[in-house]
C-alpha cells in the first residue's frame, strides 16, 4: 500500500515553503507534494504586487503593519496572530533571499519598496510584477533537488480519510485520482497538511485560476472540520474587463499605489465620495465604490487612468501588466483601461491554531485555505504571500516537534470506486459550473428576494448532484463541481447566519 511519511495537498507557496524547510530539518522523512494539475498551475504564480514586510524601522514601524492590518480587517483580526505574522516578516524574508528569490532596488541599492491601499507606509517588496511567479519558480527549483521530497502532479485529491478512537479523530489518508492511470488510489500518511487554495471559480467574475475550486474546503468539511468566516469573499476592485476571459485578468493594487487613478464613464475620479484615502482606500471600500457607480450609470465597468503618469517608469514597473494591455489593443499611455471586481481572495476558510493545525489530529491548512485570524474581514494588500511564509514556517516546526507519536495507520481502505471516467462528461459540467457561478454571484450581490431565489435554486442543484452520487461511478469533472456545490452552500450559510462582506 503506498504511503509517505508527509502528504502535501496543492504545490502554491505555502505548500512549496512546507516542504523545502521540513525536507532540509528531516531528510528522514519522506514528502510527497500532490496537485490536481501542473506544479506551476497556481494563484501563487499570478501572485503581482508583492510581500508586505517592515524593512525601515526609521521611516516604518510593526506597530504601524498591525494597525494597518488591523483596520483593513475591520475589527474582526486575531490581534495575537497579526502581531506574529508582521513581526516574524524579516526573518521569513531573509529566507526566501537565501534561496536566490530577486526583488527590485533602486539606484543607491535599497529595497524600492511599493505602496498599495491600506498602507501607511511604501512596505510592498516585489519583482516588478510578477512576484508570486519569481517565489514560486525558484522555491521548485530548490525543491526538485531534495531527494526526500516527490511532486506528484495530475493527481487530485478526492477525500480524507479520518479514524477515531476514543473520541479522538486522527487523518490517516487520501483517497486521489492518478490521471496517467486513471485509477482511483488510497495514501496513508503520518501528516496531511491542505495547501489547496481558495474558491474563487465560484463567482462569475474571478481573477483565480480554474483551479480555485474549494476543494480544501469541501474536503476539511466532509472530514468533521470548523469552517469559520467564509462570508468574507474579498474582491479584488481592479480586474480588466475585456471579452469573455475567466479568469479576468488582474490589474495589481500596486498601480494605484503607482499613482492611477480610477474614473468613471465622465473620466471623472469618484472615489474620494466613499473615502478620503480615494485610490488608496481599502480593496472592500473601492470594490463597493466601483460597484455603487457601475450602477448608478448603467454601464459594465469604469476605468483606470493611466495616461498622466511617466510611461517610460509604469512600461519598466509593470511589464507583464502593459503587455497583457497592448495585446489587447490597449495603450496605458494613451486609453482608459476598463475594470471591474472580481472575486479575488478567501479571508475565511479551515479554522486553524497559530501553528496551523486543525481540530483533526494529523491534519494542518496553511495559505488562502486557512482561516487563521489574520485578515478579517478584509486581507490587507500582499500580505497572503506574507502569512503563506509564516504559517508554513510554524506547521514544519510544529511537524518537527510532533510527527515522532504519529504511526501509520493499519487499516487496509480499498477505494469505493476503483477507476473514474473522464470523458463526455466535461460539457455538461461546464455549464453545470457557469449555472453555479451566475446564482452565487446574485446570491452574495442582489437583494434579498433575488438571493433566496438563487439560494433555493443552488439547492436544487445540490440535489441533483447527490442523486447522481448513487446512479453513476464517479468521474473527476463531477468530483470538482461536488467541491464547488459543497463550498458554495457553506459561504450562504455564514452568509446567512453571520454578515455578508459584498462588493
């Protein structure tokens, strides 16, 4: 029976840091890192503006980072977990510089650190704008040396395996999908830690990849885990509104921390009506402005104005942004670029402790599947790159001290289904998921007439989908959309049960 030592659930930045500072620690131990699809495939690499961290204790502070987070998270922040992740920063940096990650200087060699919305202060380090990509690519670099550690790729994850014995629940496992075989298998391990990401291919607009389908979430949930704040769904209020692309391409904070302005159809800025910081308010606060005058005007989007900044300077800042722009047919220099929000960040998600474990024993979640206290209701720009680093760093010391009591689990499990289909059934669930995305997105935007409406009919849904549970062998297009259907009941009940963070 195959088995590992750790099993690591998704290849983002959380998951990679993991497993490279364990493997260092325990070269006996072995790691397999499991992904759905490729390695690279994730929100990790289309991670822009950067990492939030305190490099200049004259002009910036950690006190000045935790109130910032604080008031972005609009009261609802863990204060001890803020404190930990800010001040733990530095060192956490220091790491990812050890490993050859690059982020710009200036001329006189100092960090040229960015600004972003809801920062008092330039802390944002980045590589130009595409941050996520330089961290995540030398992190699999570093990875594919060490000889204890596997990556397992086009292998999904379908459920967790749990045992209890005196009221104590142990993960023992995971069932996966091997795609090359196509054949359903099981996995015992000693530690499971869920690295999968968050949910947003659940809204209509989204800047995540298709992969973002909770399925961490549906997986923890199914397991017997508290899933806590999944009413806070941040969207991002930057998103290129051009053609029919899902996901919609992101435009990073970073820009309007560059000095852009946002306007309306008039070319008139709007947003000093809904905050005095205006461009620099939070993500929340614009997300709503943009939303409230997309209304009021009847029109599908407004603008991001860039035509009065230095375009030699914004071409060299932002060079994955312009070119994306100009295949376009759009000129930063010369068009307003069109924009609207898009579901962007999950703020809530598996409850975990400050060394990221979850009520399972065995089991940990570590990066945007994770609801650890940090953002809120509301994540402060680039500090998810942050708080990937830092929790990553206290589950492997966490691991370290723990993993000896842990033994494999005895029991021979023999998966319910041995093969899965994968054909012919791709379609029909593609338009089964748009369905979803159109009646979650009126449910979490449109009054309260129209959210029930669509709440009754994602039950419906719901229903249709256990039925086929027990008519059909399961197929892999089926096991994604359960994942969704799962996640998606889980934001309406928060939704409905505590407050709902719209845009």
């Amino acid at each position: 029976m195959l088995k590992t030592d750790i099993l690591i659930i998704g290849s983002g930045i959380s998951g990679l840091f993991f497993a490279m500072k364990t493997a260092k620690k325990r070269p006996d131990l072995s790691i397999v890192i499991m992904t759905k699809e490729t390695a690279k495939n994730t929100n990790t690499r289309l991670a822009q503006g950067g990492i939030a961290v305190v490099t200049n204790l004259f002009k910036d502070s950690f006190e000045q980072h935790i109130k910032d987070t604080l008031q972005a998270g609009d009261g609802h922040c863990d204060e001890t977990i803020v404190k930990m992740v800010i001040e733990q920063a530095p060192e956490r940096l220091k790491e990812l510089i050890e490993i050859g990650a690059s982020f710009d200087k200036d001329e006189d060699g100092q960090w040229n650190l960015g600004l972003e919305g809801g920062h008092s202060q330039n802390r944002i380090l980045h590589h130009k704008d595409s941050s996520g990509l330089e961290i995540e690519e030398k992190l699999l670099k570093i990875i594919k040396k060490m000889p204890n550690i596997e990556i397992w790729e086009n292998h999904q994850v379908i459920d967790l395996n749990t045992e209890t014995k005196k009221g104590k629940t142990t993960c023992t496992g995971a069932f996966y999908y091997d795609k090359k075989h196509n054949k359903i298998k099981y996995i015992r391990t000693r530690t499971t830690l869920l690295c999968t990401g968050g949910c947003g291919q659940l809204f209509e607009n989204t800047t995540n990849p298709k992969i973002a389908t909770g399925d961490g979430i549906a997986m923890a949930a199914r397991a017997g885990v508290e899933i806590e704040d999944m009413q806070y769904i941040q969207f991002h209020p930057t998103a290129l509104s051009a053609g029919k692309d899902n996901p919609l391409f992101l435009i990073s904070e970073a820009v309007r921390g560059f000095g852009a302005y946002i306007v309306n159809e008039d070319q008139k800025r709007f947003l000093f009506k809904y905050d005095l910081r205006g461009e620099l308010a939070t993500r929340d606060i614009i997300s709503e402005a943009i939303s409230n005058e997309i209304k009021y005007q009847s029109k599908k989007h407004v603008y991001l104005d860039c035509r009065h900044l230095d375009q030699k300077a914004f071409y060299a800042h932002f060079p994955v942004i312009t070119a994306h722009c100009n295949s376009l047919g759009i000129k930063p220099e010369r068009d307003l670029i069109p924009i609207v929000p898009a579901a962007h960040y999950q703020c809530g998600g598996i409850k975990v402790d400050p060394n990221g474990k979850t009520s399972i024993e065995n089991l940990y979640a570590i990066g945007e599947c994770a609801r650890t206290g940090l953002h809120g209701k509301n994540r402060l720009a680039s500090n998810s790159l942050l708080e990937a680093l830092v929790f990553a760093h206290q589950a492997s010391e966490d691991v370290n001290k723990t993993i000896a009591k842990f033994t494999f689990s005895t029991k021979l499990l023999i998966p319910k289904f041995p093969k899965a289909h994968q054909s012919n059934d791709y379609y029909a669930f593609d338009i089964l998921k748009k369905e979803l995305q159109t009646l979650l997105t009126t449910f979490y935007t449109s009054s309260e007439r129209d959210a029930e409406l669509a709440f009754a009919k994602i039950k419906m849904l719901n229903n249709s989908a256990i039925s086929l549970i027990e008519t059909h062998e399961i197929t892999i297009p089926f096991i994604e959309f359960s994942n969704m259907l799962a996640t998606a009941l889980l934001i309406i009940k928060q939704c409905k049960t505590k407050e709902k963070q719209t845009c």
